[in-house]
C-alpha cells in the first residue's frame, strides 16, 4: 500500500508541475532558513557549557549607584580584595580565582635582540585555581605547578605556534614590555569558540605582587580599581540567591570600614547604598549580560529570540502557500475521490494518499534545503563571525532531526488539504459537481497573516535604515573622521614625549597630535566621584557623579570640541597639569549652573585637589547614542593610555608614512599598529548593522515565498475563471476593468493585513528603539512605504496571470471551455 502511495503521489507531482514546484521551492527555501538558524541558535546557547562544573561557577559582578540610587555604572569585573575577602567569608565558595586582562607587548630574544615583537591583546593574569574552575585542556606542563612561581605564563597552541617551531618550549623565555622575563611553564589547547574569553597567554596572578607591577598592598586595599575578573566555584548544592543577599552586609562590613578609614566618608555612610554586588551564572555572560567592560563582545538573548521567531515565521508561510494550492487544487481532484471512494477506498486511506503526498514533498523539500544550507554556512558564518562547520550529513543527530522534522512539517502541511479532498461526496463529484474546496476563510486568513508577516518584516527593515542613518550622520560633537588612535606607551617616551610630538608635527600631514586616558567611542568607566563647587563665600559638594578623563592641552583641538565658555589647557600656565579644571555643559547642567561665564576660574574641589575651572567645553557624544551624555571632568593628571592623531585629508598617505617613521625611530621594540576612530564609531553599532541585514535578508526571503503562493494561488483562479473572462470581454469588458476584477479580493486581504502588521511593528520597533538615547521617531509615512510596497508585490504577482488571462483572444477562451 505504502509503495502505491508513493507511486501516485509521484505521479501527482509529475502533473502538477507549477503547484509542485511552488511547493518545494517554498519549502526548501523556508528548510534551509530554519537549518542555518538553528546552527546558529545552538551555537550561541551552547556558550561556556562545556565545562564540567558550568552549573557551578559564578563571576562576580560590581554595580554603583547615583545619590538618587540609579545605577550608573554595572561592571562585568570587582576590585582586586573582592575576591580573597570573598572566599575568606563564605564557606558555600569551594574554589575563588581572579584574572586581570593586560594589553601587552611580547617578544621573542635571540642573541640578545627582540625578535617577532608583537602587541597581544589577550595577556591574562590568573590565579592558579583557574584550572580547578574552568575546564583547561594541558598539552605541557603541570598545571597545578605551572602559575605558582612569579613571572611564569603559559602558551595557547596559537600563540605558541606563533612565537615557537619547535613543540617543546617549555624553558624557554618571552620579553614582556621589554620589562619582564617571563618563563614558559606549560602549553594549553586554544580555548573554544563557545567561551566567553579567549586568553593565548596566562600569566601567574603572583606577579603583580612586585611593586613594578601593581604591588601587594594595591591587591589588598584598591577598592577602587575594577578591573579584575573574579569568578567562584560554589559548593554542591549551595544557593547563589542566599550567597548574593549576603553581599550588602559584606559589604558595609569590608568596604565601609576601609571607606571610612581611608576616604574620609561620614561615619553614618552605608556601603550598599553606593554599590553592589552580584552573582552571574557563568552560562548567561555571552547571552545576558552587556555589562560595561566585558572582556569579548556579548551575543544578545533577544536575536537568538528574533531569528528563532523569524526562522518559524517563514516555515509558517511556506506551509501556508502549502495549505492554500492544496485546498484551491481540491475541485480538479474532486472527480478522481470520487471514483476511489466509488470503488470502496476509505476515508483514511484518501487521508493516508494524500498526506504520503505532503510528506514525499516536504522529503523533496528537505534534500534540496541541505544543498541550499551547505552553501548558507559561508554566509552565516561570514555575517556572524562563527566558524560553524558544513557537517549536516555526518552529524547524526542533527540528520536525524531533520528527518523527524520534515514528517511532522509533510503532516502539518498536507493534514488539512487531505481532510478537505477526502470528505468530498462522490454522488456530486462524479456529477461534475465540483466539491467542496474548504472554506475559503481559511484561505483568505492564510493570506492574511502571510502578508502581515511580510509587511512587519519591512517596516523593520525601513526602521532600522532610518536609526542607523540618524547614528552615521548625527552630529556628534567632535570631529571623528581622519583621526587614527594609537597605544600610548609612557615610560618609553617619559623624557622624550617633547621630541615625539615636535618632530611628529613638523610634517603637513600631521595636524594634531593628543593624549588622553581614554577615547571617544569608549565607555566612561573612571570616576573620583561628585565635585565642590563655590556658592557664596564657601565650597559646598555637589551630588553628581562626575566621569573623569585625563587629556593633555591637545586633546580638544585633535578631536575638534568646542569651548562654550572658558579656556583649554595651556602648555604656557605651568599649573594647568596640577589644579586645572574643565567639565562639559552637561555637568554644568547637573551642578545647577546657568550663566556659565560667572562660574570660570572660581575654585573647583575634585579628586582631593583644590583648584580652578577654567573651561567649560560643549556636549559631546563621548560615548555610543545609545548612552545620554554625562557629566564629565577633565584634568591633566594621570597615566595616559592612548595617543589620538589628526591627519590632513589631503595627506593621508605622507601623513601615516611620516607617523610610521617616526613612531620607529623613538619607539623600535613598540608594533606600529593604529585604528581609524571612524572605524571604531562603525563598530559601535555594528549589531544593529547587522540586524539591518537580517530584516533585509528575512524579508526578502518572506515576500519571495508569500509570493510564490500568491502567483500558484492567483495562476488557479485565474484558470477557473477563464470562461468568465471570455464571456465579460464579449460583452465588451476592458483589460483594466478585468485586472481589478481579479485583483480586487487580493488588494482587500494585503489591506487587512496591513491593519494587523501596523500595530504589532509599532510596539516591537519602539521597543527596539528606546534602547538608544538619542532615537528617531516613527514616521507613519514608513508605514505607508511598507504598505505601498506590500501592495506592489502582491498586484505585480497577481497581475503576471491577471493580464495575460484579459488579453487572451476570448474566441479561444470560448472554444477550449
């Protein structure tokens, strides 16, 4: 029996040849999609659990609070005594172990002269009990002897491919900074992709004991640097709810007593109230955290959400053009139930036929959905980052799975068409009565949400253009463009920064050459907290939290800032760099200062220095449109980090020559390696970038499928109804007054599918856009574009059968009916 039905739904297929192949292009296209996003689904759920004790490992993360309680600022990482005092306290930690990430230069000696120097990024110190957390696959060395002994790293297999040929390297020595011996005690496997950070070299944690480095007492007593990863393993069966309710009391024990101890703080002042910490499950850094100073970008749980939903909205639509050819197809098969029920077929057989028919389809389907995904790995990998591997063949389960899906997908499609096709009565059909083809309800509901899908999946795609058309052209306030960023390297040019810059600028290209803890594009992590500021005759604190940059005096001109009031740092006042002062009109506003000129060069307490305000400079987006912008200081004390260059437009090339040249002949051990700041800005919005090309892609992708079963659809009915356009031509019926006829239901259902789409866009692009600061707002007229364009399609689709059917010599028309 099952080869019988095998057979006739071959030959089905075989006389149906535009239904069939509408049916399995949709299909396969709509597979295809839902393959892709399903690798794409597991890869990035999968992140972090391949650790044995995933369940079971924590990190530690640190928040801070305004005087209103408002979280300003959440960290993914704690200061340094965090950890220890952690540990010390709590008997639920079975295991503690803390990493710093240190941007370093590493080189390789031979015979005396640094070879194959490099700037390596991923440089992690950490404290042995890593290995007992995570799960660190040693190739060489021991592990739990391998960071015990100051200034000794181990090697991924990348990076000791990069610096070695040889296998063993145990031993031997890599420069640090051209500071620091450090010796190799081990080699571990590259860390997977799904990790949520990727260290290629691991220093022992005990280094930063020698004062050179950070010195022990920083370790034990720096509440104020947050820069150290901490991550628990907590005991079997410990609650990490109980563990965090215990940290406010934690707390105001060990901070508030060093607080008031060290910082002057009022006696009655409450740690918890000014910061907090939390637990993060290991298995939610990549997905759901976004903290400030993450070590690697993040994934977002919500486009796991979307593409999942998109991938089964398409799969929907597909089944729907499915649903819809099959039930409009029921009355030319009406004469053939007829005679099968005649000669005493059953229904469930009719039932069984016809459903073998949908699954053999959707197995057609998914075969030429593997060839279409085998090509879609390179482009999902290329538009994610991943390395997601083309092996859906070999991979057994995943195989499987498919299978299994495309027999409930064969069922779910065909299981109402065959209701429909086997209830026909064979007294009417055999009659050539038609039967019945459904309800047409149904159809037109199909269509419905086929084209509200569609529609939604525009006016995203509108949307998301027009914010990221508003992020590359706002206004800004500084000058991002022909700026190029380098690391600044201060000891090596400690006494010979002056020389650096003057010869720097002797060229033309050169235009501006500036220092500075931090850049635009950045996040503002550094704070000495709120300012004193004059009223009357004394200082009274001000309770804002005031973000803190350290620049020298040509960091406004490199950047292109603006004075709203005020003057910049001079190099002419020689106490400009110890008790000088500027802040932003933004932290004028939060101060409470209106006339701008009166409060100039009036004393200004901050950072435990009493000195002047000399300038206020105009708001400027420091950071991404996603933050608003914030008070913020600056003053020309620090260590800085990072060395800005303006290079003329006309010169670009003599200009990055000449800063090459330069940059090797005062620093010779230091990589030339810079960023363009206009990259950097890009790159701030890179995830809405991309999420523009998702709802481009996935819209086409919806309308292409909605509108190949819109043409199957609009191609039967056209056929039913040939004989009535013959007939209305006769009777002197136009072309156009034909179309509308025809397209008249269609135009009626994109309609009501607009009143759907419309309002569902509205709430989840809103949504979407209330995660910027600085936000366009929703022009209806985008609304409309997504409707005209909708309409357009579904009028060009239908029309292909439409014309072509009231242009045809009614004459013909007649005879063949």
């Amino acid at each position: 029996m099952i080869r019988n039905y095998i057979k006739v739904a071959l030959r089905s297929i075989l006389h149906n040849k535009l239904t069939a192949f509408i049916n399995i292009a949709g299909l396969a296209l709509a597979i295809a999609c839902a393959i892709l996003i399903f690798l794409f689904v597991t890869d990035e759920i999968s992140y972090d659990r391949y650790h044995a004790k995933a369940d079971r490992i924590y990190r530690v993360t640190r928040s801070f609070h305004s005087p209103e309680g408002e979280v300003n600022l959440h960290l993914a990482n704690v200061a340094p005594p965090i950890g220890p005092l952690l540990k010390n306290d709590f008997g639920e930690i079975e295991k503690m172990a803390r990493t710093i990430n240190f941007g370093m230069v590493i080189g390789l000696e031979e015979n005396g002269e640094l070879k194959k120097s490099n700037n390596e990024e991923f440089v992690f110190l950490a404290e042995p009990a890593i290995f007992d957390i995570f799960d660190i696959q040693i190739k060489s060395g021991d592990a739990s002897k391998a960071l015990q002994r100051p200034f000794t790293i181990m090697l991924s297999e990348k990076a000791a491919q990069k610096y070695f040929n040889s296998e063993n390297i145990i031993g031997k020595r890599l420069r640090a900074d051209n500071r620091f011996d450090l010796e190799i005690t081990g080699v571990y496997k590259n860390f997977p992709a799904q990790s949520h950070w990727h260290p290629e070299f691991l220093v022992s944690f005990n280094s930063l004991e020698d004062d050179r480095v950070y010195g022990r007492s920083g370790l034990e007593t720096n509440w104020g640097n947050n820069s150290f990863g901490t991550y628990l393993l907590l005991q079997q069966g410990a609650d990490p709810k109980k563990v965090e309710a215990s940290f406010p009391s934690f707390l105001d024990k060990h901070f508030g007593s060093y607080a008031r101890a060290n910082w002057g703080v009022p006696a009655d002042w409450v740690a918890s109230k000014t910061t907090t910490l939390f637990l993060q499950k290991l298995t939610d850094i990549h997905l759901r955290s976004h903290l400030d100073d993450e070590l690697e970008a993040n994934g977002n749980i919500n486009s796991v959400y979307m593409m999942s939903i998109i991938g089964f909205f398409i799969v929907l639509i597909a089944c729907f053009n499915f649903v819809n050819l099959s039930t409009a197809r029921a009355t030319k098969r009406a004469r053939e139930v007829g005679l099968r029920k005649v000669v005493g077929a059953l229904r469930a057989q009719l039932i069984g036929q016809y459903l073998s028919e949908s699954i053999l389809i959707s197995f057609f389907s998914l075969m030429l959905a593997m060839l279409l995904s085998a090509r879609g790995i390179t482009w999902l990998n290329n538009f994610t980052g991943k390395a997601i591997p083309a092996n859906i063949l070999t991979n057994l389960p995943l195989l499987g799975g498919l299978i299994l899906f495309a027999c409930i997908l064969g069922i779910l499609a065909g299981i109402y068409p065959a209701l429909v096709i086997s209830s026909f009565n064979p007294v009417t059909t055999l009659k050539g009565q038609p039967g019945s083809s459904g309800k047409a309800g149904i159809r037109k509901t199909l269509v419905v949400v086929q084209f509200a899908i569609s529609i939604i999946l525009i006016i995203a795609t509108l949307i998301t253009f027009q914010q990221l058309s508003f992020l590359n052209t706002r206004e800004l306030g500084y000058q991002k463009d022909q700026v190029i960023t380098l690391d600044y390297y201060g000891d090596d040019l400690k006494n010979s920064y002056e020389a650096f810059y003057n010869a720097l600028t002797q060229s033309s290209g050169i235009q501006h050459v500036g220092r500075s803890t931090r850049i635009p594009t950045g996040r503002l992590l550094d704070s000495y907290g709120s300012a004193s500021v004059m009223k009357g005759d004394s200082l009274v604190n001000v309770n804002a939290d005031l973000k803190s940059i350290s620049i020298d005096e040509d960091f406004f001109d490199t950047y292109g800032i603006q004075l709203a009031a005020g003057r910049k740092f001079s190099k002419a006042i020689s106490t400009d760099d110890s008790l000088a002062f500027i802040i932003n009109e933004a932290a004028a506003k939060a101060i409470g200062w209106t006339n701008l000129e009166e409060n100039i060069d009036k004393e200004f307490h901050y950072a435990d220095v009493n000195g002047k305000l000399i300038g206020i400079v105009k708001d400027f987006h420091f950071e991404s449109l996603h933050q608003q912008i914030v008070p913020m200081i600056f003053l020309m004390r620090g260590n800085y980090r990072r060395l800005s260059v303006k290079i003329s437009g006309k010169d670009m090339k003599p200009g990055l020559a000449h800063l090459e040249k330069t940059w090797k002949a005062f620093l010779p051990g230091k990589p030339f390696e810079y960023t363009f700041l206009s990259e950097r800005y890009r790159k701030l919005y890179e995830a809405e970038q991309k999420q523009s090309q998702l709802f481009t892609t996935f819209a086409g992708l919806a309308i292409f499928i909605a509108s190949m079963g819109l043409f199957g659809l609009a191609t039967f009915n056209t056929l039913q109804r040939m004989k009535e356009i013959g007939i209305r031509k006769v009777l002197g019926a136009s072309v156009g007054s034909i179309l509308q006829l025809l397209s008249k239901e269609i135009l009626i259902l994109v309609g009501i599918a607009n009143l759907i789409a419309w309002p569902v866009a509205w709430y989840f692009m809103n949504q979407w856009l209330n995660s910027f600061a600085y936000r366009v707002d929703m022009n209806i007229a985008l609304y409309i574009a997504g409707a005209a364009c909708a309409i357009a399609i579904a009028l060009l689709t239908v029309s292909t059968q439409t014309i072509r059917a009231a242009l045809r010599n009614p004459a013909k028309t007649l005879r063949y009916e």
